[in-house]
C-alpha cells in the first residue's frame, strides 16, 4: 500500500513449478530491515521448536506457536526480492467481506464495509473529533468516552463472522482456523513487542484465507520508531476490537494469552541468544534507520544519533526481555499538563511511570501488555490511518 515503484513477475521452473514474487523499490524505507526481521523471525521459529525443557515451551508446540515467515532478498537499500504468500489477504479486506446474517438487512451493523471504509468522511470526520479533545484540551478521559459513543458503538465488531462463512463446511475446521489465528497473532505480538514494531495499520496484517494463520508485513518501523511519529504509536501491538472478537467469546483472556504467554517465556528465557541476534542488526552502520516508509513519516521528529539510538534500542529489549514495560507515550506529558486538573493528572502519570521499571512476571507482562493494546485511552490517541475501531 505504499506509493512505491513495485511489480509482481512469474516465473516458470521445470522443478518447481510457477514462483509468484514482488520486485519492490522503496522510496523511503529500506528492505534490509525487512530481511533483518525475517532473519529473527527464523531464529525465533527454531528456538519454540528446539526447547524441550520448560513445560510451557512444549504445550507451544501442541499449540503450534509460529511466526509465518517470506524471504527477502535485497538488491540494493531500497530495491528488493519478495517471497510472495499466496492465498492471503490484509485484515481491512477480510472485515469488509465479514456481514452477520442475525442482524437486519438494512442495518449499517450487518456488513463490514462501512466499519472498514477509510474513505467514509463521517466516520473519519467523528473519530478526529473525540482525538481534538485530547489533543487540543488535554482531556483524554472525554476523547476516550467520545470514541466509544461514536466509533465503537455504533460499529460493533464482526469479524468473527468472517470465519464462520470461510470455514463453514464443518465445525472442527472453523475451530481450527480461529484457533490458529489466535495463536499465530499471540505469537507475533510477543515479538513485535520485544522488537518495538510499529506501523501496525490493518492493512500490514494479512491473514491466510486457507487456515486463517496471521502474518505480519512491512518491518520498516521498527525499535520503537513508531513513537517518533507526528501520531505516535502507543499501543504495543493491534488488538483492536475486531481482533478480540475473532478470538471469541473469551477475547484476550483465553487462548492469546495463554499462548502470549507461552511465546515471552520462550524469548524470555533465551534473551542472550535474541540479543546476540539482536545486537549487530541494531549496530549495522549500513542501514539508515532514518528512512521510514510511513504515511506519517514526513514531518516525523528527527533521530539523535545512531550510536545513542543503538544504544537505546538494546536497552529497552533488553529491559523488555526482563518484564519491564518501557513503552513511553511521547504525548502524556506533552497534552496532559493542560487538563483541567493538569498537575493533578501529571503526577500520577509519573507514578505510573515509576511503578512500570520493576519487572514482572510472564503472566503479569501479559495482563498489562493486552491492558495497555485495548484500552480506549490509547486508540484515541492513534493515527487516523490506523483505523483503530477496525
């Protein structure tokens, strides 16, 4: 979805058949970010299928913990090879095709497509609306209640109907398929919280229609760049409404915090290996981590140097890694010293922050990563872009 100059080629082999793949040129990013990524993600798919100690780590393998992985291979920084995944489609997509057939023909709640259209100027138009009280009066419990009424409310989610209609043939294989796309999202959330991953929008998260899997891509903000954006990006990872109902009934509270849960204890605990991985990515004076390819990025505040910006990354995953929940909002002490009670709600703010450096345990980072991923007061604050009501 970048304005990039890209172009999808097949080509035929006589030993393997037709190979789909994507010539991409960036025009701001850079693709060895996206390889970097990859490389990880292969190093995190052999350490949940190699560690046979933990209990936790072998019921991850009965619950099939994995991230879904493509290769990159880059010609130049900003020119590159992808592995095209067939048979998937973005998360927008699939809400737009999702409808519930309980609900009355001509009610705007039967169908996706108003709730995941960007170009309704009305629904645009409201959720600015509720982000100006915050952004402009400094009161985010009324931008908060604002969102509910005007975005949530009246678009309730419907995702989960998505999967019903795709895998209707029988009940096992609809199970399976919300099963996997639990798992699969829990698994990348983990990651993409250790490694700071942004840009998060609906349309970087695809879905394959065959087994519902979850992949995520577009790895260009990364280490936390997402916070530096116009609209930073203050959530750890999506879990948007529409998310939490293809989970089910239970929502974050069930299978994706479990297998969330399944998934730290495995980077958790092999934290020097991640780091060793982690560490020459993060140094590599090649990559130019200026360069973001986000809608937001062109009057995005400038990075200090690479050398205190390396140094920073490797702390915060490093503190990640140990339970700490170092995820800053660049805009809490930026609007909230306004409110109406500013000092009041300033100091709590920074008691807050003093209570978020001690580590916590697996399970209690979990609770309060997903906190922190759904609560109102942290969508309003997202990029229209975002879509966070999707």
């Amino acid at each position: 979805n970048d304005n990039n100059t890209s172009g999808s080629t097949n080509a035929s082999s006589c030993d393997v058949g037709e190979i789909h793949f994507l010539v991409k040129q960036e025009a701001k990013g850079d693709l060895r970010k996206d390889a970097r990524v990859q490389d990880l993600n292969n190093v995190v798919n052999r350490l949940m299928d190699s560690c046979l100690i933990s209990p936790s780590t072998l019921a991850s393998r009965s619950r099939r913990l994995r991230l879904r992985t493509f290769a990159v291979t880059c010609l130049s920084e900003d020119t590159g090879i992808l592995e095209w995944v067939p048979e998937t489609d973005c998360m927008r997509n699939l809400v737009t095709k999702s409808f519930n057939p309980q609900t009355k023909p001509m009610n705007p709640r039967r169908r996706g497509c108003r709730l995941a259209n960007f170009a309704d100027a009305t629904l645009r138009f409201n959720y600015e609306r509720c982000q100006d009280h915050f952004f402009k009066n400094g009161n985010l419990e009324k931008a908060a209640e604002m969102y509910y009424d005007l975005c949530l409310k009246p678009l309730p989610p419907i995702f989960s109907w998505w999967f019903i209609h795709q895998f209707s043939t029988d009940a096992h294989g609809w199970y399976e398929a919300r099963l996997r796309f639990t798992l699969s999202a829990a698994a990348w959330s983990a990651v993409g919280h250790i490694i700071g991953l942004g840009d998060r929008h609906s349309e970087n998260i695809l879905v394959e229609t065959t087994s519902g899997r979850v992949i995520h891509v577009d790895f260009d903000c990364i280490f936390d760049k997402g916070l530096n954006l116009p609209r930073p990006e203050v959530v750890p990872f999506r879990l948007t409404p529409n998310m939490l109902d293809a989970f089910g009934p239970t929502g974050a509270n069930g299978m994706f915090s479990s297998g969330m849960e399944s998934s730290l204890e495995i980077l958790r605990g092999n934290k020097d290996t991640l780091l060793s991985v982690l560490e020459p990515f993060i140094k590599d004076p090649v990559i130019d981590w200026k360069r973001h390819r986000s809608q937001q990025s062109k009057t995005a505040s400038p990075l200090k140097n690479s050398t205190h910006e390396a140094k920073r990354s490797i702390h915060v995953i490093r503190e990640r890694l140990s339970g700490v929940y170092n995820l800053r909002n660049p805009n809490l002490q930026k609007y909230l010293k306004h409110s109406g009670s500013g000092s009041g709600r300033a100091s709590g703010t920074e008691d807050e922050c003093m209570m978020e450096i001690l580590p916590l345990s697996v399970e209690g980072q979990v609770q309060k990563l997903c906190r922190e991923a759904t609560k109102t007061e942290s969508l309003v604050q997202l990029y229209v872009g975002w879509m966070p009501w999707v």
